[in-house]
C-alpha cells in the first residue's frame, strides 16, 4: 500500500483523481486497488495497452471531506512489476 494524506478537499466539487500507470508484463490496471478516504473505489478493468507504456487512468465522481488516497494491492495479483506515476487530484472550488 502507497497512501497520500493531509490534502483538504472540503468545498471541492467535480474531484477527480488522475494517475498513470505501467507494468513490466501484460497486465490489467485494475489489479492497483484504489482507496478514496478508506472507500475503495472501482478502477477500469482495462488491459495495459503496452508493456513498459504509461497510460491514464481517471477515476471522477469522488467524494469532498476526504484528505487521504491508497493505492493498494498484494503479492498474489501483483505479478506484473505495476509502477504508478504522475498522480494528480483537481476539483472546483466552490
């Protein structure tokens, strides 16, 4: 697990998590496990379009009042070497 915390999202609308991510092997970015606050969220059952490439994946819909972000996964679906890169979180102020 990689978690992010002490951001303040509060009075934000319209949040959406961004991130990039790769592999070393075929693989699927659903196998990296995201957690919004301690919810875990659902993340695109798509394949890793090319070994060692990075692509997006934007996660929108997130919930304001939350200050912490997990990436997690474990050692038995984790076998194709995942890196995440380029995290990013916007929203609108209201």
């Amino acid at each position: 697990e990689m978690k992010i915390e002490g951001f303040d999202t509060t009075g934000y609308t319209d949040l959406k998590l961004s991130y990039k991510i790769t592999a070393n092997a075929d693989g699927n970015q659903s196998v990296i496990g995201v957690s919004w606050g301690g919810t875990k969220l659902t993340v695109p059952d798509v394949a890793i379009a090319t070994t060692n490439t990075y692509q997006t994946v934007e996660l929108t819909g997130l919930a304001a009042g939350v200050n912490s972000v997990s990436f997690i996964s474990s050692a038995s679906t984790n076998t194709a070497g995942y890196r995440i890169d380029n995290i990013k979180l916007v929203g609108t102020k209201d």
